[in-house]
C-alpha cells in the first residue's frame, strides 16, 4: 500500500475536494476518454448523486462539473478564466475543451441532481455522457468522488484501485503496528520511512520541491484569509472573522494583559483564515480534504511562530509524518464526509497534524502513533451538518478547534514513553466502524444536525 504525500496534500480550489475537485477531475478524465474514442461526441450531459446532489449548489458542484467538462482542472485552476468561461457557455450553450470540438452542453438543461438513493459505490457519484448528433449516448461513465480529491471510475472503486499499485516501496506498512515495527527494525523515524517510499517512485529533488511547494501553498493560503475581509458567498451571510480576530491579536502582543489560553485563538485564527479561503473558493491544499484544510497549516504555523527552536527547516518531516497517519486512516477507514461524517475530515486532519507536531518536537515513532491516537479518539463520532450544504457553519470554527486538539494531542505525547491503551489501529477501525453506523443524515448531505436547527438563509 502506497499514498503519496502528494495524495495527501493537493493544491487546489474550494469549498470541497470531494464536491468540487473530484467533480472537476472527473470531467477532466471524461475528456481524456474522449479524446481516445475512435467516434466523435457532439453533446454531453451530467448528473450528480447522493451528496453530491443534495449539497451540490452549496459545494459548487454544478460549477465544478461545468468547468471540468470545459477543461479546467484544480491544480491549475484560474478564477477569472473560470468566470469568463462559464459566462460564455451560458451564452452559447456549449464547452470547448481543447483537443476536441465544440461540444453541446447547456447547464440549465444537461446538468441534472438527483435527488433519489446515493449510487451503489459510494455517496458522492455522478454519471457523465457523451452523445452523438441525434442525441444518444455514446459513451457513459460512472464516477466516485472519495474523498480528498480522489476520483474513481466504478470498476476501479470495485477492484479496489484507490492506491499506487506500482513497484513495491521499502516500507508498505498498511497499518500503525506495521509502521512501528518497521521504524525499530530500521532505525529510521517516520518520516524517514516515508521519504525513501516516496524517493521509490520519484527523484529527491521533485521531492523536495513539491513538498517545498506544498507549504508555499498553505503558508500563503493562511496570509491571503488573513487579509481578507467581507461575507463569504452563499447566501449564509457568513462574516469572515480571521482578520480581525488576528488584529486584534496583534494588538495585545506585549500589553501583559492576554491570559495563556489566548494561544488557542492563534491557532484558531490560523485555522479559520484558511477555511475562510476555502469557502471562497480559494486556493487550498486538501489536507487531507478541503473541508478540513486549516488543521494541518494552522499547527505549522503554531510551531514555527510560538515553539522556541522550531525551524521552517524541518516543515517536510511534519508533511511527510501527517502524509503517513494520513495514508493509515484512507487506507483502513475513510477521509471523505460524506462517507464517515466529519470524524474523517477533521479528526483525520488533527490526527495528522498531532503526529507531525510530534514529530518535529522530537518525538518517537511510539509517542507519533500516541499523539495521532489521541487527537483521533477524540473526534469520533463527529458528524458533517453543513448548514445550507456551505462549506462554512460550522467547518470554518471545527478546522479551529482540530488544531488546538492536535496540539495537545502532541503534547501529551510527548509528555509519555509512547504506551498507551488504545492503538491507534484500534481507533481508526472504531472511526471505520461508526461511519458505516451513522445516519446519512449526518454525512454531508445537509439532512441533519446544524443544518437543520439552525437557520439558514
């Protein structure tokens, strides 16, 4: 088993990676089929599924499909271009992907929700069509969005391939025990291990700088949410809140009059500039999902700005660390909301921070899987109740809150040998366990939950 830490961390755009990225990548994979087809297509249309309908206006799924159709894809994404774009096929009723010929598509006509059961695979599906000049399909595929950006077609979901089946790495530890024994048969640390899985399958230098480029990304995504003032769209009327709250920070420094804990509304202020980006519709890195983007950057920025010795040197070993725990809990359990409610999104984002904040204080491999451990036992059960489907109420504060838990999650850690009562095997298993039990109602369909006590619009 091997996930990428660029699996983990994606550069891309909100307010979701299941909602809005793998849609877009999933039209971006459509367009390749046709581009190989021996045919010409003149028309397509879309429909989406599960909870990719019910909160799709809110996720921006119907943007994100239209613009995966037209050609976009996350990692390069522009906004005025998108603008400009979507405006155009208003008018004309068509896409224009390169490398294939006008196609017909009408949003208001071609882009169906169904609001009936989800798709057999999982929650978030979506079929995409090709058509022919009379209007009958010609080509058809089904698509999965599970979590964090990945993207599969169904007889992939079915045979399993949500992993790199490549060459075997030199650490394939598909769960924590496997990790820890492997880290004291080797020597190595955690990230140790995951560096040279990663130098298996490219060159350092990609490494470094994609790893480089990651925290460019997220460092810069916490500077832009803290700068950034207004309502976030949607119709909420949802004030962002980073800016002031981080002025007002700024403000007490050296007054001798904030109490200790006002620590924690720097880590919340981190947390929030990011996830107010990403209800903007931002640049984000999924970390491991859009929703829950600001856990694993607000830490960073925790540890470097507030832990004496913390160097922007050792920024890889905490991604690399969080890529592991990551990897441990998609592979055993699930990342996605819609699949296992918030618990995969957030409380897998501050299981991942807790490690690498670990790991960079000195912790061992055993006090790494402690801290995880703990920031995750202390998430589950936790449900997705978007309000209105927006990315927004209560997301921004959560991405707050994991990074605090996270942090001590570390702490705690580090203030033991590393043996503990539960594992942390045992506790992605529970997570794995109470997603499957959860109601649909609270798994990122709006159903349930806040999104139906509180008022929203």
């Amino acid at each position: 088993m091997f996930l990428s830490v660029f699996d983990m961390f994606k550069v891309g755009v909100g307010p979701s990676s299941s909602h809005t990225m793998g849609p877009m990548v999933a039209g971006a994979k459509f367009l390749e089929r046709l581009r190989a087809a021996p045919f010409a297509a003149h028309g397509l249309k879309a429909s989406l599924h599960g909870s990719l309908a019910f909160t799709g206006v809110g996720h921006a799924t119907d943007r994100a499909t239209v613009l995966g159709l037209a050609g976009f894809v996350p990692e390069s994404y522009d906004a005025e271009k998108a603008e400009a774009c979507l405006a155009r096929i208003r008018e004309t009723g068509e896409v224009t992907p390169e490398g294939l010929p006008p196609l017909r598509f009408n949003p208001e006509t071609d882009l169906k929700f169904d609001f009936g059961p989800a798709l057999p695979g999982h929650a978030n599906g979506m079929i995409l069509s090709a058509l022919d000049g009379q209007g009958d399909v010609i080509l058809q595929e089904t698509y999965y969005s599970v979590g964090g950006g990945f993207v599969l077609t169904e007889a992939e979901l079915a045979a399993g391939k949500d992993t790199d089946e490549g060459d075997p790495v030199p650490y394939p530890f598909k769960s924590a025990a496997e990790m820890l024994e492997m880290a004291k048969a080797s020597g190595l640390s955690i990230a140790g291990m995951k560096r040279a899985n990663e130098l298996s399958r490219r060159p350092a230098e990609g490494l470094d700088s994609g790893i480089a480029r990651i925290w460019e990304v997220m460092n810069g995504c916490i500077q832009r949410g803290l700068e950034g003032e207004g309502i976030l769209p949607g119709g909420l009327k949802v004030k962002r809140r980073a800016k002031a709250i981080h002025d007002q920070l700024l403000a007490e420094r050296g007054m001798n009059l904030t109490a200790p804990h006002t620590i924690n509304d720097w880590m919340s202020c981190y947390a929030m500039a990011v996830n107010e980006e990403n209800a903007a519709g931002g640049q984000v890195v999924t970390a491991p999902t859009n929703g829950a983007a600001g856990v694993v950057p607000a830490t960073i920025r925790y540890w470097l700005d507030f832990v004496p010795g913390a160097t922007a040197s050792k920024v890889p070993e905490f991604l690399l660390t969080a890529a592991a725990i990551g990897g441990l809990v998609k592979y055993n359990a699930s990342i996605s909301g819609a699949e296992a409610g918030c618990q995969a999104e957030v409380g897998s984002a501050s299981a991942m921070a807790a490690a690498g904040l670990c790991a960079v204080m000195g912790g061992t491999p055993e006090q790494i899987e402690n801290a995880a451990e703990i920031a995750l036992e202390h998430h589950l059960g936790m449900t997705c109740d978007p309000v209105k489907g927006l990315v927004q109420v209560p997301c921004i504060e959560r991405n707050g809150l994991g990074s605090i838990k996270a942090v001590s999650a570390a702490s705690l850690a580090l203030r033991g040998d590393g043996t503990h009562f539960v594992p942390l095997d045992s506790a992605i298993e529970t997570m794995r366990q109470t997603g499957r039990d959860m109601h649909e109602n609270y798994k990122e369909t709006s159903l349930g939950g806040l999104a139906v006590n509180v008022p929203n619009c």
